[in-house]
C-alpha cells in the first residue's frame, strides 16, 4: 500500500528531553516495522484500523523540546483521528512526563547518578499497542534472538501490510481480532510451534472485545494484574513488562527472571553470574530506588 497523502502535527515533549535515546531502544526486539537514524524515525502505526506511516523528526533545541511528526495515509486523516493519534503517541513515548523529581532524588547515586547525566532527558515506553507488545512477547518466549525475529517476520508478512511512504517500506500489524478465521493448524505453518495456540487465543479476547486497553488503562494496578493474569500464556515475568512498558507504573518491580539474576548479580555485586545473588536479595537491594524502582532498572538497562 503507497501512503501518499502527507499530514503533520507539532509536538512538545515536558524538558528536559533527548529524542535518540527516547526513540530507539538498542534492547527492544528487532521488527520491520521501523528504521531509525538520529534524529529520525520512521514506524508504521495502526489507528483505528486504518494503517499509518510515521516519521518523527527531532527538532528540539536547548530550551524547546520539539518533534515533527509526519503522518503518511491512504486517506485524509480526520481532526478527530489526527487528536487520538496524538493523545496515543504521547501517551506510548511518555511525552508528558515529569522526570525532574526523579532525577533530583538520585542525581547523587553512586550508580544512577552517572547514568541520569548521561542520558538526561530518555523517556521509556513502548510504541506498540497492548496486543502488539502481547504478540511479540509470545514471540520472544523460550526462543534464541535470531529465532524470535524470524517468527515474527513469518507472521507479519503473512498477515500484515506492506506499506510504503516517504521512501522506506515497512510492514505494519494486522488488526486485532484478524486471526479470528485462522486455523492454528496454519499458524503452525509459519513455524512458530506452541506459540500458534498461544496467539489464537490472545487474538480471539481482542476479537470478542474480552479486552479493552483503553478502559484498563483507567484502572487501578492491581485490576490491571489481574485482568492481564487471565490473558493465555500470560505469566508474572510478561505482566511487570506489562506493567512498565504500556501501562507505566515505574514502581512495579517483583519478579526477576534467571537470566537477569545472572546479569544484575554480576553488575551491582560483582558475582558470578553462574552463582547469582538470590533473587530476594536482589528484590531488597532496588528497594532502594522506592516508587521510581522500575524507571530506575530502566535507564540502569539502557546505560548498558
């Protein structure tokens, strides 16, 4: 599909704010839905089911934070679609956050100190819709890198949009709820394995609406763990990801899976990774960062 009716929207991020390290995270999966270059990134979007081509041109300087964002469509986009564009990119790259108490709070840090200058200014956030992040996570389970990125181009190219606009094709997702008429016998064909049974099922709550992340967004954190708990293949490690990336509570932080045991041993108590510090022990010592804990483990993550 060739976007070729261009639309843009001014946008002005809360200072202080550093639109690379905010834009593209080394750590996140690897997808064809986007490319970056400093200062530009380009990503596919799906609004109200109607595919979008993004591309987000940092125009800040030292005392005005501010991004271009350029919509690329098939359509003119309506006022009302281009405000709930913007209230959602805004809301999935924390846009309006206030970073400043906590840099104040541990500007002093023997470890975050360092890290906050460093990269002063990075938001987190996930540019992906709850189903997004869901499907992708499913993806990642059990799987080498190499494996995951595979899997996730068999099932993109299958089901979603090729779309081309201001001189890149990317693909962009299907629609929640698309899978509804799709045997898992097929999924199995794109050689995803187990995961096909998994994806059927998170697609059919979206398909029967079992699901809104707009109304759990309004929700309290602990309706929001439960409601995300009865999700299939959903399980405490994908929930407190969950709980970060989309629904940005930055002080949930209680599950610590095998393999970040063995890199936080080795990188806040210097352990061999293959004899790591305990996972409670490891639960205490971010206590230490009180409701900013997850942000914290953030910007540590990303520093590495």
């Amino acid at each position: 599909m060739k976007l070729s009716i261009h639309q843009q929207i001014l946008l002005h991020p809360t200072a202080s704010f550093a639109f690379d390290p905010t834009f593209h995270k080394p750590d996140h999966f690897a997808t064809e839905d986007n490319e970056w270059q400093p200062g530009i990134r380009w990503q596919t979007w799906l609004c109200e089911g109607k595919p979008l081509g993004l591309k987000f041109v940092n125009e800040s300087n030292a005392n005005n934070p501010s991004i271009t964002l350029h919509i690329y469509s098939n359509a003119k986009l309506s006022q009302k679609t281009l405000d709930f564009l913007t209230y959602e990119v805004r809301y999935r790259y924390n846009l309006d956050i206030d970073l400043d108490p906590f840099y104040r709070q541990f500007e002093k840090d023997k470890i975050l100190g360092p890290i906050i200058k460093k990269w002063n200014g990075m938001r987190p956030g996930h540019p992906g819709s709850l189903y997004e992040y869901l499907i992708i996570g499913v993806v990642l389970q059990n799987a080498t890198v190499r494996r995951s990125i595979q899997m996730f181009k068999n099932l993109i190219e299958k089901y979603g949009t090729k779309l081309e606009f201001d001189g890149k094709i990317l693909w962009c997702f299907w629609k929640p709820g698309a899978l509804h008429n799709v045997l898992e016998e097929e999924l199995r064909l794109l050689k995803i394995g187990y995961r096909a049974k998994f994806i059927k099922r998170i697609d059919d709550y979206f398909y029967s609406s079992a699901i809104n992340e707009q109304q759990l967004r309004t929700k309290d954190q602990k309706t929001q763990m439960e409601e995300l708990l009865k999700l299939y293949g959903v399980g405490p490690a994908t929930v407190w990801y969950l709980l970060f990336d989309v629904f940005h509570h930055w002080d949930f932080f209680n599950h610590i899976s095998p393999w970040e045991q063995k890199i936080y041993s080795k990188l806040f108590f210097n352990k061999d990774p293959e004899n790591p510090v305990t996972v409670e022990k490891l639960l205490k010592y971010f206590e230490r960062f009180g409701k900013y804990k997850q942000l914290a483990v953030h910007y540590i993550w990303e520093d590495l």
